[in-house]
C-alpha cells in the first residue's frame, strides 16, 4: 500500500509539471477543418468515426473555437447538430473551469441574433447564465415572440407570475391585460390552457380552437375492413380519388362521405362516439385548407389508432400503432403547402382489442408554423 | 506533452480504479442482479451524500471507478438528453453533457426519456433514451461517437416510451428497440459506434432489457412476448430461440447455465452448451415476478409480485421457502443481490436490505427516501448509490 500511495504522489507531481507548461490552442484553419468534418456526419453513423478524432482538437480549443461552432450551428443537420453541441460544451466546460470565464458579449450576441438555430441559441444562453445570471431579467422578457419554443416559456412564465402578482394587489384590468399579453406568445398546449383559466375567472373566454389552429370539420367515409390488421396497407377507394358524392362497398355496409365535427377545446374527433364504435376497421378523413401562401407548416396530430397522413396525395408520415396512449401534439409532421387549396388525408385504423383501455377510435389535428404557432386557413 | 500528460492520467486511473468496485450496467456487471465481490451496506444506516437534480430521470446509475453516472433529461418535451458524471467520495458533478433527441420523445407520465440505464466498459460510458439516441463518452466527458438511432429508424418507437437498457459484451453495446410498427436488435462498436450487425426482431411492444449470458462463448438474450432468443454480441447470429411466449416488460435472469424467464410465472430453461436448444428445467405459477425482474443467489430465485412481497423459491425446483412483505407495496426498480443481503426500493421511496442468510429472510435496514424510484440501483465500495427524478442519494453503513 505504502508503494502505491509514493508512486500515486510520485505520478501527481509529474502532471502538476507537465501542466506548468503551456498548450498551444488550436489554430484557426485547424478548428474550420474540424467543424467541416463534424458537420459531415449524417445518418446511420456516416462520418462519426472522422468525427471522433476531429472533437479531440476541442479539448484545447479556446475563445475563437466557440465562436466557429456557434456560426456552424446554422449549417448543422439533427445528427451534425449534436457533434457540433459537443464541441460546444467541452471547450466552455474548460474555459469556465480554467479561468471562471467566458467571451459574455460574444455569446449574448449570438442568442440575440434570432436568425440563429433556436436550440443552440438556448444552449449559449445557459451557459452565459452560469457567468452573468442578470442576462435572464435582461434579454427573457423581450423573448415573448422568439423563435425559441424555449425562450417563449420562459417569457410567459414570467408574464403569467406578473398577472397573478397584479390579481393579488386587485389590479383587474392590468392582470387582464398582462394575460392577454401572455397568450399571443404561447404555442405549447400547458401554458395556453394555464392562461386561459386564469382569463375566463376573470371573465374572458378564449377561443381555444381558433388559437390552437386546430382543423374542427372534417368529411369522412367508412368503416373499411381492418380485421387481423388487414386495412392498414390495403389501399381503399379514398386513397385512389377524392369524390365526395360517391358511395363505395365498405366492411359491412355501402359507405359515403359524411361531416364529423368537433366543439372540444383540444380537437378531438371521436369516431367511435360521433360514428360507430367500430373495430377492426379503417376511416379515411379529408380536409381542404386554403392557405395564403406557399408554406413550410408543421401538422401536429395526437391519435391512439394506427394512422397514414397524406398532403396533396403525397405521404408525409405513418404509424402502424395501436392503444399505446395518446396526447396533444403526439406527432409533429413537417409538410409543405402550396398556396390555394391544399388536400390533407388522414387514413384512421382501429383494431381488435377488447381491453377497455383499447376502445379510442379518434384523432385531432391542428396546422402550426415553425415556432408552434398556429397557422390558420384563408377563407 | 498532452500524450505524456495523459499516459500518466490513464496509469493513475487505473490504479486508482483498480481499488474501487464497478457496476457497469442495469442489474450489475453481469446484468444479472447479484455478485459476491461488493462489499455492501447491509444496514443501510446512512445517507453518505443526496445531491438534488435539476433534471428527470427513471434509470439508474452505474460506477466506474471514483465516478457514479446518471442518465436525464430536460425540456417541455424532454428532448434535452444529459449524462452526468458524480464524484463518488464528494458527490459533486465531475462532468456534465447533454445532447439534442433526434427519435420520438413522447412517453407516459410516469417514466421519462431517460429511462434505460446507461453502461460501460470500464473505459467508456454509453447512454440510451427512450428516444432512442445514443451517445458514448470517454470517462472525462468527452463525446466519442452519437447514434441517432430514433431518426434513422423512427418506426421503431413506442408512444409510451421504450425502456430496454443495453448490455456491453466484448467490445459491443447491445440494444433490443422493439415496438409494434419496427423492431430489431443492433450491435454498436463501443470504439466507434458503427453498426457491427443489426437483425429484425419480432414487431410488439417490449420494455425488457437483453441479458448477458456468461460461459465458454457470451451469449446475449433477448426477451420478448413471443420468447426469447440466444445471439451472438460479436455477430448478432441467432444461436437459438426458446419458448413462445415471454415478459415485455420482465426481463431474464441468468445464473450458471439457467435462464430464468419470468412468464405465466417462472420458467427456468438449462443451457447445456452455448449452441444447443436449451430444455426446460421447470416451471412454476405462483412464484411470479411483476415489474421486478428477479434474481438468483446461492442456488435460491428471489421474485417481487405486484403487492410487494418477496419470495425466496429453490432454484432447483421452484419450491417456495419463504415470503416476506416489504411494506409500501409496488417495486418497479429490480432487486440485486450481494454479501447475503438482497437491496430493493419500492416505487414509494423505501430501499429496504434483507439479510438472507437465516431460514427466513429478515428485514435488517431501511431508507425512508419518500419520493418515487424507478430505476435499479448500485452497489459499489460498500455504498449503495440510487435515484429518483429529484436526487441522486449514496447510502452506506
């Protein structure tokens, strides 16, 4: 033990020397080359093993590096995105730890600059907090519109803890309008449901569809069959042509387009209830929605049945899922429409289990922009 | 003088951690729940340190050396995934990472997307999410590959979230990711996280963990409903598959050259050679385990039911020697076992320690921790390290 404990102390002092002397930081064109090759990598593990060896130059990186990454971030796709994130971390994580320091202006403009990806945008923010926690009361409350889901929160929470603050000294019409405030920001379900208790106590509704963007009226046609799972691949007449007049043979009956539609807050189409508790069976649902412009819109759908969702005849997403729950915004769907009238197809399957937790035959479905706005029809 | 710097580093950690003991993945090194080489706080006298989290989490931790690691996460959708490295003499943060989810983060209330627990080599540290990325770090938090394997197969998801934990077997990480719409099993080098082999798996729902199976040749099993089934980590080769029905969310315990499987109760197959269909020893209704999975020590199988009682069976025959309540009901993290002394918290926050080496199991300690445990502990060095959303607690005697 004694031997261990000498060679132990005998191994310390050596690194203590060795860190007496100087690393040299990683020059500009070596830190441009590894961003390239972290930005290389791309699915199914493609470019991770050049990757690894290029981080190692991260570790003895400074300043200028988190500048790079920080502009690299904009180029990065979801895979490149966490490589670059890495870079990120290991060289603040040895600045903070070495010097207690980091370049502040620089990150906090990068978070302002909103043309910046939001996520990383959100990472330099917490990491400017762990050195200058004033940025929060500093930048947060101008963040009501931002393009980070994130900030956004962060802001409405401010904004809801001022409403219910000004309740308290009986400033009615300032908690009021403080809400109302606070709503035209919020796009995530729990803070928009929050709010709008908080406004109808004070007498104000809120037309929680309208905000939500959620698609209440729908046409639909079935039951298909969908025993033994049958229904999900097959294609029915619904997935050839879209003719609102015709009637085809569906599971047990002849079929035809009907309206279902919805008054609940959060959308939900209840087949089972508004049409027939049927199982082992397939339901097609079409909407029309005329959009202003041509858009890149995210389709944010919740269902506990198996689904196919098509946009002007084109699949954009499936799920061959049963009775595995459900929840507002399950599924975010990215999806492209075009200016006019843009056809949106949703394919709905109910199985065969007999469970109680197994009867849910329904979906909802709402149209939201890149922030989770939502992104209303022209009429 | 960095590479001078860091041969002297890895010669002093592996001195250092040559002193300490490992528990490198979910139920142990050898993912079977027990061990005879860890010293242990059979007592359960004292919390050593509790260190309070700013992120959620139902895995639990493993030990590598001086450093216990947690997986977590943060985030309205909890599409923030962290890793988080704890000293632990002090229980402070050593190092901390996060990274984006690429998968699917949706999942029940009740667990979170840091659910499987991460493991390790002994030089590396791999985490897994419900969502389905990967990551592998050195030991000093530096990011060694990412995987994401929920963008590159997004069928292959559950939306109440996926659990299985991976197993390390020479040199591969393996992860069972088994849903109804896609399901398979994936081998991952641990040096560079290029797929090695990947096979279809039978599409249901499974929150099970594989299992290491150890012997002449390693053999990784894989549970499902539909059975269970004997790979090759170095090939991903099927070897054999057993039964036709199995536990999604039980996972197996192996002992010797016995497979337990907990289905329909207790089936218990023997594995006479690596390569040959295992036989069925004997099976047993009534000792069944729920969430738990159960484990095996000193020729006895140890289950937990629903309600929470205990019961110590021959692992022989199945017979029943024992039952004990452990008060508090529900157990959803496993039981592990060593030094005589069996270690499980129930969901309501009690860690209890069973002397087991009388007639009768006896209670001999208790941790009243009171909030809700998920995740399966480790044992290391005399402590027992374990945690829920809310904090990270060391108990020793």
């Amino acid at each position: 033990m004694k031997q261990f404990f000498f060679l132990k102390n005998l191994l310390t002092v050596l690194i203590l020397i060795g860190l007496l002397i100087p690393e040299e930081s990683a020059h500009a064109d070596q830190i441009d080359d590894a961003i390239q090759i972290l930005l290389k990598v791309k699915a199914n593990g493609e470019g991770n093993s050049e990757a690894g060896k290029a981080l190692k130059l991260f570790q003895n990186a400074d300043q200028l590096a988190i500048t790079k990454v920080l502009k690299a971030f904009n180029q990065s796709n979801d895979y490149s995105a966490n490589y670059l994130l890495a870079a990120f971390e290991t060289v603040a994580d040895n600045m903070l730890k070495k010097s207690g320091k980091l370049p502040q202006k620089m990150l906090e403009h990068f978070i302002l600059e909103t043309g910046n990806m939001p996520r990383a945008r959100r990472v330099a923010y917490e990491w400017l907090l762990k050195v200058d926690p004033g940025a929060e009361t500093r930048m947060i409350p101008n963040m009501l519109k931002d393009p980070s889901p994130e900030f956004r929160r962060d802001s409405i929470e401010l904004l809801i803890k001022q409403g219910k603050k000004e309740l308290t000294q009986d400033k009615k019409e300032k908690a009021i309008a403080t809400f109302q405030k606070s709503l035209t920001g919020a796009v995530d379900e729990d803070q928009i449901s929050k709010i709008s208790k908080q406004l109808k106590k004070l007498g104000i509704e809120t037309n929680l569809q309208k905000h939500f963007g959620i698609l209440a009226s729908w046409k639909i046609i079935g039951p298909f069959e969908n025993r033994e799972g049958v229904g999900y691949q097959a294609v029915y007449a619904p997935e050839k042509e879209i003719d609102l007049s015709k009637t085809y043979d569906g599971k047990e009956m002849q079929v035809k387009w009907q309206t279902i539609s919805t008054e609940d807050d959060h959308g939900i189409l209840n087949i089972a209830k508004d049409i027939g508790k049927y199982k082992g069976a397939v339901m097609y649902a079409v909407y029309e929605f005329k959009s202003s412009q041509s858009q890149d819109v995210i389709i944010k759908f919740g269902t506990p049945n198996a689904w196919k969702i098509r946009v002007n005849d084109e699949l954009i997403s499936s799920l061959e899922e049963y009775h595995r729950g459900t929840s507002f915004d399950q599924h975010k769907i990215p999806a492209k429409f075009k200016a006019g009238t843009n056809r949106i197809l949703v394919k709905i399957c109910q199985n065969e289990q007999k469970q109680d937790w197994a009867q849910q035959f329904q979906f909802q479905i709402r149209v939201c922009d890149q922030t989770g706005t939502a992104v209303l029809a022209v009429k | 003088m960095k590479i001078f710097i860091l041969i002297i580093l890895s010669v002093l950690f592996t001195i250092t951690n040559s002193q300490a003991e490992n528990w490198l993945q979910f139920r142990g090194s050898n993912s079977n729940g027990s061990t005879n080489e860890i010293e242990i706080p059979s007592k359960l006298k004292q919390i050593a340190w509790s260190v309070k989290l700013d992120s959620k989490g139902a895995s639990g931790p493993i030990v590598v050396g001086n450093k216990v690691f947690i997986t977590s996460c943060t985030g309205f959708l909890q599409d923030r995934l962290h890793i988080v490295c704890f000293n632990t003499e002090s229980g402070k943060i050593d190092w901390e990472r996060q990274f984006w989810a690429t998968g699917k983060t949706g999942c029940h209330e009740k667990i979170s997307v840091a659910t499987p627990t991460p493991a390790s080599d002994g030089e590396r540290i791999v985490a897994s999410y419900s969502s389905n990325d990967v990551a592998c770090f050195d030991l000093e938090g530096n990011l060694l590959w990412y995987r994401g394997l929920g963008k590159d197969f997004p069928d292959a998801s559950n939306s109440l979230g996926m659990s299985s934990s991976p197993v390390i077997v020479e040199g591969i990480a393996v992860f069972q990711v088994e849903a109804e719409p896609d399901a398979y099993a994936i081998g991952l080098d641990m040096k560079t996280g290029k797929t090695v082999w990947k096979i279809e798996r039978p599409r249901h729902a499974n929150w099970a963990s594989p299992s290491i199976m150890r012997g002449e040749q390693d053999l990784v099993i894989l549970p499902s409903l539909k059975g269970i089934a004997a790979i090759d980590p170095r090939t991903g080769y099927t070897v054999w598959k057993s039964l036709d029905s199995g536990s999604s969310v039980t996972s197996v315990t192996t002992w010797n050259n016995h497979i337990f499987v907990p289905v329909d109760g207790i089936k218990v197959l023997n594995v006479s050679a690596p390569s040959t269909t295992p036989e069925l020893l004997w099976e047993k209704g009534n000792i069944s385990a729920s969430t738990a999975s159960p484990v095996v020590y000193e020729n006895k199988i140890y289950t937990i039911n629903g309600a929470g009682v205990l019961k110590s069976s021959s692992a022989e025959n199945g017979k029943i020697n024992w039952q004990l309540r452990l008060s508090g009901g529900r157990c959803s993290s496993s039981p592990i076992i060593a030094g005589d002394h069996l270690f499980v918290a129930n969901e309501k926050g009690t860690l209890f320690s069973v002397d087991l080496s009388g007639k009768k199991g006896k209670i001999v300690g208790t941790q009243k921790l009171d909030e809700m445990i998920l995740g399966t502990p480790a044992l290391s060095s005399g402590a027992i390290y374990l945690r829920s959303n809310d904090h990270l607690w060391k108990i020793t005697n």
